[in-house]
C-alpha cells in the first residue's frame, strides 16, 4: 500500500508490507532527502523503517521520523487501534526513529516502552513525560505469545550507545534499526538488486558503522548465538533477505580488517547535544581513512572505567565540547585528563550546543600535560554545513596521517630495492582531478589514470583512501579530468602538492572555470573531461575509480600531455 502526500514535490510516501507471519513493516520512503548528514553522501534518499508484531500481545518496533507524523499516524491507525499495542520497543533513540514517540504514547498512554537502560535514559530526556518501561538488555525475553519470542541483544555504539537488537525466533527476523542499513530509496521492500544497493551498503558502514568496528565485531558475537536469522529488519533502506548471509558476512570482514590496526584513536562526543554526534562521526570518518582504529565514546553514558581504558590504549584523542552545566560530562573529561599520556595526539572541537565549554582552557591544559595538537581546534559559529563537514573529516585524517607516518616510512623501507626500483619505471600522465558537491570542493594530483573502454568512453584513477576529494567520488558523482601541458604543469603541479589546512580553499590563486557539471575546470590544463563516476573496486590502500566520460575538450591540440616518471614505486 502506497500513500501519498499532499504536496508531492516532497516525494514522501508510505509502504507497509507483510514480512513475515503477524508481521507487517511500515516504511516511510523519503525520496529526496535534503538535509545534509555524512552519512547521506550518495544522495539516494532513505526510508525510515517501523515494525508492528501481532502475538497474544502486540509490539510496536521503532516509529518514524517527525516529517512523516500524520503519513505515520494515520498508516498505523488503518492498521491497528493504537490502544491495543501492548509494547513500543526502542532500538535506537536517535529522532529519526524515535521521533513520534510522544504521539504513539499520546495515542496509547498505558503502552509499555521496551529498551536499554541507557535508551530508556535517553527517552526521559526527550519524552519529558512519564510513561510505563520495561530495561532490558542481553539474554533478556519478551513474550507476546502465538510463538513470538523475543530476544534482545546490547549492541552498544552502533552507532550510539543506546542500540538495541530484537530477534523474534518465531519468525526468524532480526530487527536491527541502524545496523546492516543504509541510504537507499525504492519501492523494493527488499534487497532484491544486491549490485544497486552495495555501494550505499558499504558508504553507510564506512560513516557510522566502521568507527565503531570493535564494537560492531562484539555485536556480531552475540548475534551468533542467536537462531537462524532469515530476515533482517533493519531501519534505513529495504529490509536483508536474500543476500542476509553475505551483507552480514561484510560488515564482520570489513571490521576485522580496521581492528586489526595498530595504532586508535578515541573520539569522545556529547549525545543529543547541539551537532556533537555529527561532527564526531565526520572527523572518525577521516580517521578511519588512513587504516587508523577509532573508538567512539559518549560522555554522557561511558563508564569510568572503560574511559580510562580508552585513553590509555589510544595513540590520539578528539574531544567535543561538553556543556559546562553538566556535571556528568564534566566529570568525564577530568577522567580523561587523568589518563591522557605525553606525546598523544588530539584535537577538539565545538559541538554547537547551548553551553559549551569553551576550548582553549582544555587546549592548554593538554598541552601543558605534554600532548600535541593535531589540528587546529574546530570552532563551529554557526549550524554546520556541508564545509563544515568536510573540514571535520579533514581534520580526522589529519590526525589519522599523523599518527600513521612510523608506519608508512616502514613500508617505503621494506620493499626490495630492485623490485622498488623497476616497479618505479612504470610512467603516467599528470593531471589534476577536481570535484564539486553541493558547497564541497576539492582537488588531487593525479598520475595512475588510464583509458579501460570504448564503449562506453571510460577510465580508471587509483584514489589513495585517504585523499579528501575521494569522499566526492562516490557511485554517481560527477567530476573533471584536467589534463597538464608537457612544460608547463610545474605552476600547477607546486599548488596542489601543497599540504591544505583542514577546510582551506584549494582553488585559490588558482583559474578556473566552471564545467556543466559544476566541477571545476582549470583554466590553464591542457584538456579536460567531464565524468561520472560508475564503479569502484577496492585495493588495498586505493580505490579504483571507474568512471565514464561525458563531454571534454582540447585547449592546445599541437601540446603533449604531460608525463610522470617516477624512481621508485612504494610511495609517490
């Protein structure tokens, strides 16, 4: 069944489907979503996905979000008299899934609400009402009856530290909220189109999920000793049920592969407080890009002891501005400066709340203990945009190539001189890539670009993981190939090998004119491409970027392009 809104250009709309026996999910399709979030990277909308279990008793998993409040509400009561859901069980409080809780319980005021201590914790907070709960946590059962048995799992930090899981053993469904989700919007309620979903499967996990990927692996241990799951029921994008074993199959390689890192960062945020959680998941975006291992920590709700441990096992610590009212968080940074050691790295940042601490107190302060400041700290004036972001994530892998320099001056020694040496005489063009997304803009040299069809026109560029422009080369993204003149690159070549600050401008000082796709063209480059991106395959330190050509032109037809020709091969 497929509502529609009123004012159609919002494109949002509402689908329920039966899932299973006694199970009916309500998905709220958001089709264009347009309010920017890191995790939204690859503009494909989402969908905000609840859950309506009927046994004896009747449980109402997740809700919606607040934009879908009469859709919702009215999609509900068509289905059920809201007085007659026994429970309201929250997996995740974040207001994209929680944000009609005060209607489902202004419409069912005897209802019971099911969720971690720290979810119920959370819910006060937001609610500021009284209402009936139920805390449960890991081994703990719900019984609604008519077979359908309910576990919970804790899965702490995926990606807030209020996350719940609930498997109905009667049905074999998961029901995960953010877990296994991703950014998807379509009429399929499930994951029937693996090659269409996999890359806004693996941008999701790389956003929220792979900051977290120790606690993402202890959530996959618990789940195994769960029954067969057949379903997953997640909350964002359509439901995991033929590729279930392989899409979980991911997320625990993919963790494997960061927990393996040698070297972590701790990055401590405020929950629900001004854009703490955002700018705290963009800068762990930047950090996890340079094979970095980050923990992230909330302090409102960390345990003493597990701070502390963080601390002392981190190579760097990020810390958000906690509001200075708050004696809980307070009392968590002094835990913090009671563990840090000399020669960590950090950084910190604003969180845009109503009562920050302000920063160069606690600069000086770690300073004075012996740290080093990784970059500058991130003062946010005013609602945080989409540059905003950008320079978070810029600064996370600041820090991130920071603390990895040992181990790429390791690597650079470790290969054989004469296979270094011949691998070096492998040459390419010089060319310089620039990108543009919303407000975004970047840049990167590049020289490991080569021409891979005809038909259609298409190449491939190696993109290091942890350039800044490779979050602007996602699946979709469009882009420029400028193509630099054989004696007359050198001008060009000096700007964009310089090392930019967190959010500078890499355009300046620097002509340029603007492609129809919005990227910039640089006025003094021997050709140009306008491009797509349409494939990446992952190797190693490198993304491969497949890409396919739209338009481009030649300034100089009689000019060579040119040529890079290197010494050695394990670095550039």
């Amino acid at each position: 069944m497929v509502v529609l809104t009123d004012r159609v250009q919002k494109r949002l709309t509402i689908e329920t489907s039966e899932i299973a026996p006694d199970t009916t999910t309500i998905r709220s399709l958001d089709w264009d979503r347009d309010r920017f979030d890191i995790e939204f990277g690859l503009q494909n909308g989402t969908t905000y996905n609840s859950y309506l279990i009927r046994g004896e008793k009747i449980a109402l998993v997740d809700t919606s979000h607040e934009k879908f409040r009469q859709l919702y509400l009215d999609t509900l009561t068509g289905l059920i008299n809201p007085t007659d859901i026994d429970y309201l069980i929250i997996s995740h409080t974040e207001p994209d899934h929680s944000g009609l809780v005060k209607d489902i319980l202004a419409l069912a005021p005897d209802i019971t609400v099911v969720g971690s201590k720290v979810a119920i914790q959370f819910l006060e907070d937001f609610v500021h009402q009284p209402f009936q709960r139920q805390i449960v946590k890991t081994g703990n059962q719900l019984d609604l009856g008519n077979g359908h048995i309910l576990d919970f799992v804790n899965a702490p930090n995926l990606h807030w530290p209020d996350t719940m899981l609930t498997y109905d053993a009667g049905t074999k469904v998961l029901y995960t909220c953010d877990v296994f989700g991703m950014h998807y919007c379509s009429a399929s309620t499930y994951d029937d189109n693996l090659s269409a979903i996999e890359a806004d499967y693996r941008f999701y996990y790389e956003c929220l999920m792979a900051p977290n990927a120790r606690s993402v692996l202890s959530a996959l241990k618990r789940m195994d000793k769960l029954g067969e799951v057949t379903t997953i029921a997640n909350g964002h994008g359509p439901l995991l049920r033929h590729n279930v074993e392989q899409l979980v199959g991911n997320y625990r390689n993919w963790s494997q592969a960061k927990a393996k890192a040698e070297k972590s960062v701790v990055v401590f945020y405020v929950s629900d407080y001004g854009y703490s959680d955002r700018i705290s998941q963009a800068i762990a975006l930047g950090i996890t890009k340079t094979e970095i291992a980050v923990e992230m920590m909330d302090l409102k709700s960390a345990d003493p002891q597990e701070v502390q441990e963080a601390v002392n096992r981190a190579a760097g610590i990020v810390i958000g501005m906690a509001p200075a009212t708050n004696s809980t968080t307070t009392a968590a940074v002094s835990t913090v400066l009671a563990a840090v050691k000399s020669k960590q790295s950090f950084g910190l940042f604003e969180s845009y709340g109503e009562d920050d601490e302000p920063i160069d107190p606690l600069r000086s302060q770690l300073r004075s203990l012996g740290l080093k400041e990784a970059f500058p700290g991130i003062r946010i004036k005013d609602t945080p945009s989409e540059t905003t972001y950008k320079l978070c994530e810029e600064a996370g892998t600041d820090i991130g190539q920071w603390l990895s320099r040992d181990r790429l001056i390791k690597n650079m020694k470790s290969l054989d001189t004469d296979l270094d040496k011949a691998l070096g005489r492998i040459s390419g063009g010089l060319y310089i890539i620039t990108a543009k997304k919303g407000d975004v803009k970047s840049a990167m040299l590049a020289s490991w670009v080569s021409q891979a069809s005809f038909e259609p026109l298409g190449f491939t560029i190696a993109v290091a993981k942890d350039r800044a422009i490779e979050s602007l080369m996602q699946v979709g993204d469009r882009f420029v190939l400028n193509v630099l003149e054989e004696g007359n690159y050198q001008d060009l070549m000096k700007h964009f090998l310089k090392r930019f600050k967190p959010g500078a401008d890499r355009f300046a000082g620097v002509n340029t004119q603007t492609a129809e796709n919005g990227s910039p063209i640089l006025s003094d480059a021997l050709a140009y491409l306008e491009c797509k991106v349409t494939t990446r395959m992952e190797c190693s330190d490198h993304w491969i970027v497949y890409s396919t050509v739209d338009t481009g032109r030649v300034s100089k037809p009689e000019s060579l392009t040119a040529i890079h020709h290197r010494k050695v091969g394990n670095h550039y």
